[in-house]
C-alpha cells in the first residue's frame, strides 16, 4: 500500500490540485503565506514550491492568488511591477490594510476552522 504523503509528494498534478483547492477557499478580504497555504494544502514546508506554482498560473485564472503574502504578512511581488500593482489593488479592494509593503496578519489574517471527528 503506497503512503498517500509519499504519493502527493511524487505526483505534480495532485500536489498542484491540493493548493488550488486549498487557495480557493481563502476568503475575501484575509491573507495567508506561502507556508501556511502550503501546510494547509498538506504539502509540508513548501512555501517556495507554492510561490513559483502560483506564478505560473494563467493570466485569467479564478483563484485568488493575491491573497497569498510572504512571511509576516509581506508583498512579495515588487512594487511597480504590473502582477504586484494588481495584487496590492485586489487587497485594498477586499479592505485589506497595506502599511510599508505589509499587511496585518493578525486582522486580515485566514485561520480556517479546525474540524475533528
């Protein structure tokens, strides 16, 4: 029997379907960081992973890939360039706070829900 982890880790198209689903359900108007999009997807520490997945997304897609920040709640794309413009004017109008290239975690902050049983 092959260790479902083990399985996710070998296979691209499974690990890309557990971020995009897990992305999808980041509310308006809350944020969460690579490593965190990454654990709760079940991929591990794979903030990296997450970052160049999702700067190869298609140029129309649907998820809400600005809400994913750096660590600490920082833009991680540059200022000026036209996908951090775009990022940074998606946040403001979801009424997310930007203050020095950063947003408050602990406000805007995504804390999905914990389910047990």
């Amino acid at each position: 029997m092959t260790d479902p982890i083990q399985a996710c880790e070998n296979d691209p198209q499974i690990r890309r379907t557990a971020l995009y689903s897990t992305l999808a359900q980041v509310p308006e108007g809350k944020v969460v960081s690579y490593g965190q999009l990454a654990e709760l997807a079940g991929l591990g520490r794979a903030a990296r992973w997450v970052g160049r997945t999702l700067s190869q997304l298609p140029g129309d897609t649907k998820l809400p890939w600005h809400r994913v920040l750096g660590a600490g709640g920082r833009i991680s794309l540059p200022a000026g360039s036209p996908s951090g413009d775009e990022q940074r004017a998606r946040l403001r109008m979801e009424g997310v706070t930007i203050l020095n290239n950063r947003v408050d975690i602990r406000r805007h902050g995504w804390r999905p829900v914990e389910h047990s049983g």
